[in-house]
C-alpha cells in the first residue's frame, strides 16, 4: 500500500505502527492516541480512518 501526504510524493506505507505513527510528524501524538481511543489495528480499512482524521485535524 502507497500512502501520500499533503503535497508529497507517494511513499510505501510502514507496515509496524510505530514507523506508520512517524509519517505524521508533529501529529503523530494524536495519530497514536486516536489508534488507542477507537481500537484501531494496522488494517486497511482502520487505516482509511485514520488518513481520514488526519484530514480533520492538519
């Protein structure tokens, strides 16, 4: 899976947690808490609700 941020290029998705959480710089914070909060996993369709999030608050 292909992943791609603001103006970015497409970049491979981290397949561990802690490297996924890394892509979201000074919101990665938040990114984790919200995995915790909504038992999010690193499955695809949790991920498209945490790439949905992410719109919410950037």
């Amino acid at each position: 899976m292909y992943y791609q941020l603001d103006e970015q290029e497409a970049s491979v998705l981290p397949r561990s947690k802690k490297e996924f959480l890394s892509v979201f710089g000074d919101k990665a914070n938040l990114i984790g808490k919200y995995f915790k909060d909504n038992k999010l996993k690193m499955k695809p369709e949790d991920l498209i609700k945490v790439f949905t999030y992410y719109d919410e608050i950037k």
